[in-house]
C-alpha cells in the first residue's frame, strides 16, 4: 500500500506522494517542501484535490514563498493553479512550461537562482530531453538536486518521440554528472543517495537501448512495431505505445547520426483510452 502521508526527509525538506500510482507515475508523482518558515512547493502534482489538502496541511501556518515546476506534464503541473491560489504565491518555471500550461506565472532561465525570498535558494537548469521544457533545481549548500522527470527514484525515465530527445537528454545527464549532486529528489519513485552511480546508470542504459535498436536495424526490422518485438520483453497492456514512441525518439537522433531508419512520425502519441 502506497503511504500518501507526508515523510520527513531532511529537516527543512518533506515529500508528500500523490495519489496517482499508475505505469508511467510508477507509486504517484511526489510534491517537495523546501525550507522551514517560509517554503518552496515544487511540483504540486496532478489534479487531485486530496493531495492539495495534504500539502495544506503540512505547510500549516508557514508562508509558500513559490511553487517551482519541473516541466508541463499534468501530473506535475495539474495542480499549479490552485495551490497557487490556495497559498497565495507565484508559480516559477521555464518559459516553455509557463505557456504550455497556459499559467500566469514567472518565467525562469537557465542558471537563475529563484525563490530567494525562501529559506533556501535553488539554481534552475535547464535539463531537456525528457521533455524540452524541463528544469531541475539544486540547493546551493547542500546540493539536493530535483529531477523531476530526467532521473526517476527507480526504473528509467520515459523519453517520448516527438517532445522527448535522446541526444538532449543524455547531455542534460551529463550535466548533471558534472554538478555532483549530493542527493537526487526525482519526481517518481524514492530519494537517491548515491546519484553519481545512478547517473552513470542512467546514461549506460539508454546507451544500451541505442545499440539495442541498431542491432535490430542491422538484423532486418524495418518498421517500429518490429524493433519493439526486436527489443523490448513482452509489455503490460496499454504500454505498448510508450515503447514504440521511446524507439521513435531514438529512430529521430540516430536518422540525424545518418542512420537508414524506417518511418517513425506516426508514433508519440498515446491511444485515447490511455
């Protein structure tokens, strides 16, 4: 059974999970607070009005000084506007992130510090690949990296043709390899403590699935249900679609290497009962 209440991480640092366990979301997406009388919300989840009343009631008599987004998908996002209602503070995130969503918000960039009016700043970076919205966020001092959707707390992250890109996404790793983050705080799944080996995991996995699909290239397939055949072990019902729009984000980089690729433009987007 998954613990929707709220786990004390750190004392300044508290995630709430909510309550929208499913394939993709792996046990529901998880909401950050950050700081100790005055508070940053990150990623205030999907729209489910229960998790908001969670965060109410952790935050209690604190001021919200912002809520951060890690990137537009709903099940971060969804419930941005009304947490910023309920708490009377501004929503931050990319540009990108602000107009998909459609928010009223303010736009950060790249390498901007936010949210100094907290107890804590963090530096926004930009992190594509995934989605090309995406930002994480690091802590100054103690270097606690939020992931978002980049790096999960387990399993790997979905790279989706059209939005996803595999060479942004395998750059964005490296950066973060680069930053040495002392922890990683992924929008699915648990903390990470050792997310240098994570890292370098992440990265080797999604050069594998690169030589997977070359492999099957060589071997004959020529269409995107045949790699999946080709690559993927047999998959749970309604997952099939992830997995062929994951090898067509990978068929798009490779067709830029100057691979012969088979015809990939139709896949990306999920059936309608999904």
């Amino acid at each position: 059974m998954v613990d929707f209440s709220a786990t004390r991480l750190a004392p300044n640092l508290t995630v709430l999970r909510a309550d929208n366990a499913g394939p993709m979301t792996l046990d529901g997406t998880c909401s950050y607070l950050l700081g100790s009388s005055r508070v940053v919300l990150i990623d205030p989840g999907s729209g489910d009005t229960g998790h908001l009343s969670r965060i109410h009631g952790e935050i209690g008599s604190r001021q919200v000084a912002g809520i951060l987004l890690t990137h537009a998908h709903s099940d971060h996002a969804g419930l941005a506007a009304e947490a910023s209602r309920a708490f009377g503070a501004p929503i931050l995130g990319s540009e990108q992130t602000l107009n998909r969503t459609g928010l009223d918000g303010i736009a950060v960039a790249d390498g901007q510090l936010v949210a100094p009016g907290a107890d804590i700043s963090l530096i926004a970076l930009a992190t594509p690949g995934h989605s090309s919205d995406h930002m994480a966020y690091l802590t100054e001092e103690a270097r606690w990296l939020f992931t978002g959707d980049l790096v999960l707390g387990e399993g790997s992250s979905a790279i989706l043709y059209p939005d996803g890109n595999v060479a942004a996404y395998l750059g964005s790793l490296s950066r973060l390899y680069a930053l040495r983050p002392s922890w990683l705080l992924p929008g699915h799944g648990p903390a990470v403590a050792d997310p240098m080996s994570l890292l370098a995991e992440y990265r080797a996995h999604r050069l594998e699935r690169e030589a997977q699909i070359i492999r099957a290239l060589t071997a004959g397939a020529r269409s995107v249900p045949e790699i999946r055949a080709a690559v993927y072990d047999p998959l749970p019902e309604g997952l099939a679609w992830a997995a062929e729009a994951a090898i067509a984000a990978h068929l798009a980089s490779l067709l830029e290497s100057g691979y012969d690729v088979p015809p990939f433009a139709a896949y990306g987007v999920p059936p309608e009962d999904d």
